[in-house]
C-alpha cells in the first residue's frame, strides 16, 4: 500500500487484514490537506435549507462564494435560501471592527426581504477580531421582532461536525416557541433530510399514503414556523445521523421527544424506515398501509432494476462521502445492482460507525476516516475501482483516474432517496461505469 502520514495510521483499516478498530471523530492531521469542510460550511449546510429565513454571512466575501445557491435543497415556497448574503469584512473592518457592518447589514435586508427569522454566521476573521455578534444579534431581534440567530462558527475553531452541532443548538434556539400548527396524534418530524432534487417530497408522499403527519421537515424544505412548532410530534425521524443527532438528543431532554435513526437509501432501509415509523405508533392499520405500499414500491422496482444488475455483476465501487450511515446504505445498495464495495470512507464517522461499516463490507475492502486526495487516488488504484460515489471534491479524482463517477452530495440534481431514488441511482451508476467514453481515455 502506498505510504501515508503516521498519524494517520489508525484511521485506515483493510477488512479481513487489519485486526484494529477504525478510529473516527479525530482531528484532522496537519499536513493531510483534508477533504473535509470548516465548521462554518458544516452550520451554513444544515441551516441552509430554511427557505423562509435570511443567511448572513458575516466575514469575507470568500466564505459566502462557497454556499451561494450550490445545493441542491428544493423548496416548494419561498427561495431567500438560495441567497448567501454576506457583510464583505475587509481590512478596515479588522482594523475597526465589522459589528457596525453586521448592523447595518441586517437592517437593510430584514427590511428587504422580509424574512421569518434570521440565521447570522460568524467566520473565522470575525473569531479573531472579536466581534460581539450576539450582542448585535440580541439588539436587532428587539428591534426588527424576528428571532435574529447567532450561529458561532468560525471555521477554525474545529471540525465540519462541529459545525453540525452549533447549527442544532441555534436551531433549537426556535423549537417550542409557537404552537399554531395543528397536529394530527400520528405526527413525526424528519430531521437530516435536505431535499436534494426533491427527495423530501417522495418520503412526504409515502408517510402521507400511511397516515402520517410530517409536522416539520428539519431542515429540508424548511421553514421557521414548522421548526418553531417542532416540539409538538411524537416522533423524531433522523437521518444522516451526523448531522442532527444532536437536536433529537436535545429534543428528547427537554420535550421528551423519543427519536429512531433511518436511512432513505436503498430498498432495504428505505422499507425499516417506514416499518419502524408504523410500529411506534402501534397502528395495526398504518402497519398494512406501510406492508401493501412497500409490496408494491418492490413489485415495480425489482424488475426495472435486473437489466442494470446483470451489467454491473462484479464490477468494484469507492465510496467516500460525508456520514457513515449514508456509506452503510450505500454498500447495501450497491450490493442490490451487483456491485462489491471496495473502498468505504467518511468525512465525519465516529468509531462506533465505523464499526457497523467494517461489519457490512467484504474481505479486502479499504475502509478510511478523513482522507485526503493522494489517498483516496492511491486507493483507486489499487483497488481497481470501476467507480468513485461522492461530492463535488471528489469528482475530479475519479475523471483524473478514468473512472466513472456518481454524485451523492448536497449538490445533485437527482433523487436517490425512496424506491424511485434506487432506480434513479442504479441507471446513473450504469450510464457512468458503462459509459463508452472510457474506451477512448486511458485508466490510470
Ligand atoms: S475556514 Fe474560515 S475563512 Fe475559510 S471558509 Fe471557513 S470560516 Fe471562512
């Protein structure tokens, strides 16, 4: 195996070679030039998609450019998500300080936009200079009457998780103050689900067709009334568990909101998703519903998928994506159309995920915390993958080795999420690796 930084040594595991744990949640090394993101974009990603609340960015103009309108979070209403404002710090306001910029700032767009609450984020020029942003966030709340949030991360202070769990924190900052929705006694909340190229619609669709009331989508399709009415389901349903299992904790603390973990990708999991969801409630009737619509999600579905099946039979996939849970159903679902996992990685799984992943793999599959692009390059060689499954960091590794890829971050245009999303996903695996362009470029 190529040679990689000693103190990474814990961090990359070969199955059925390497008797040790993987060890997650570390630091990353100097030096390694991570994939992973700062702890600004980790809060700006989870918030992101409350479409009815401002995003200021308060810091250099640079920070804002990342996550201006790159996601692919849907919104059925309003679209102030898509906007990345920013105050545009620049040397004078390190000298003299930006709170006066963050004032204004906030009072022309509050006036503007009209936003239901407002999200401001403090950056890492602003953890240096000292800006007192929760203190000009108090002051235009009482002014403006809309809650006006401090969202402390600046990048530098940690890891993208991190910035995870301050976005919960400032968005449990909302929980439990309205309570004018009207809520059925079959009411859940979906946490973790982005609504990337609509996903939150197809889940919405089958929990409809069981009798459940999606009281709040957290943040997908989100909105600050529904977050604000959040503490009244009586369930929490939490997906991409990196993210936002910090609010269901908090939750279930101080409302006594119970919460199972799900995954939406895949036949598999999408059905426990929707069999667990019906056996909390205890609802004989909401277990048929679930029963006759997952017979006939599957009916439709097994066929459709078979032709992709035979084509993919044997061919190898590199997976290295953001939470552990959504690489776990990954290699479920890539098992279903033929394939072998022979890389596994995440920006942001802990020991105990990687323990659940290293159970799922096969012999001989690479598993990597916080990897880098030399490593993961390394890997594909050696490995011979056929595929590479991540975001938009990862794409040019793939291209560069000649090998197909397969976008499964925030910033796809396509669902894979639901039965539909499988069908989906194993039709864009199939037009990737079968592609005829790989005839004409060389693999490296
Ligand atoms: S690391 Fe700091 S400067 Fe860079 S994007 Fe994050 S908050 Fe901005």
């Amino acid at each position: 195996m190529a040679s990689f930084l000693k103190e990474r040594e814990n961090q990359i595991v070969t199955k059925g070679k390497d008797s040790k744990d993987l060890v997650g949640g570390k630091r990353s090394a100097a030096g390694s030039v991570s994939q992973r993101a700062c702890v600004f974009c980790g809060s700006r990603v989870v918030l992101y998609p409350i479409a009815d609340a401002l995003h200021l960015v308060h810091g250099p103009i640079g920070c804002a450019s990342y996550t201006w309108d790159i996601r692919g979070s849907m919104s059925s209403g309003p679209e102030l998500h898509r906007s990345s404002f920013s105050t545009d710090l620049r040397e004078k306001h390190v000298i003299f300080g930006g709170e006066k910029q963050l004032y204004a700032a906030l009072h022309e767009l509050i006036d503007k936009h009209q936003p239901k609450a407002a999200f401001v984020y403090s950056t890492c020029i602003v953890g240096v200079i000292g800006d007192d942003v929760e203190s000009v966030c108090k002051r235009v709340t009482k002014e403006k009457g809309i809650p006006v949030i401090a969202v402390m991360a600046e990048g530098f202070q940690g890891t993208k998780k991190d910035g995870y769990k301050i976005a919960c924190e400032a968005m449990f900052s909302l929980v439990g103050t309205d309570e004018s929705k009207e809520v059925s006694p079959f009411s859940i909340n979906i946490l973790g689900d982005f609504n990337l190229a609509g996903e939150l619609w197809i889940l919405t669709e089958y929990y409809k067709r069981m009798g459940v009331q999606i009281l709040a989508s957290i943040t997908g399709d989100g909105r600050v009334n529904d977050v604000q009415n959040a503490h009244r389901a009586k369930l929490n349903v939490v997906q991409c568990s990196g993210s936002m299992m910090h609010l269901a904790k908090l939750m279930k603390e101080k409302f006594g909101i119970p919460f199972i973990k799900v995954s939406y990708f895949g036949i598999e999991d999408m059905s426990d998703a929707l069999y667990e969801v019906a056996s909390f409630f205890k609802n004989e009737e909401m277990t048929e519903s679930a029963r006759s619509l997952v017979t006939d999600e599957l009916m439709r579905l097994i066929p459709a998928l078979e032709p992709y099946k035979r084509a993919l039979q044997g061919k190898k996939a590199a997976i290295y994506v953001g939470g552990a849970f959504k690489a776990i159903s990954l290699v479920k679902a890539l098992r279903l159309i033929g394939m072998k996992t022979v890389i596994a990685g995440t920006q942001t799984g802990n020991t105990e995920d990687y323990r659940l992943l290293q159970a799922i793999c096969d012999d001989g599959c690479i598993l990597v915390d916080d990897s880098n692009p030399v490593e993961l390059s390394e890997f594909v060689k050696l490995t011979g993958a056929d595929l590479f499954i991540g975001g938009v960091k990862e794409r040019p590794i793939a291209y560069k080795l000649g090998i197909g890829f397969c976008d499964h971050n925030h910033e796809r245009k396509l669902a894979l999420a639901g039965y539909e999303g499988m069908l989906n996903f194993a039709k864009e695996v199939y037009d990737t690796v079968m592609s005829p362009v790989w005839r004409f470029t060389k693999r490296r």
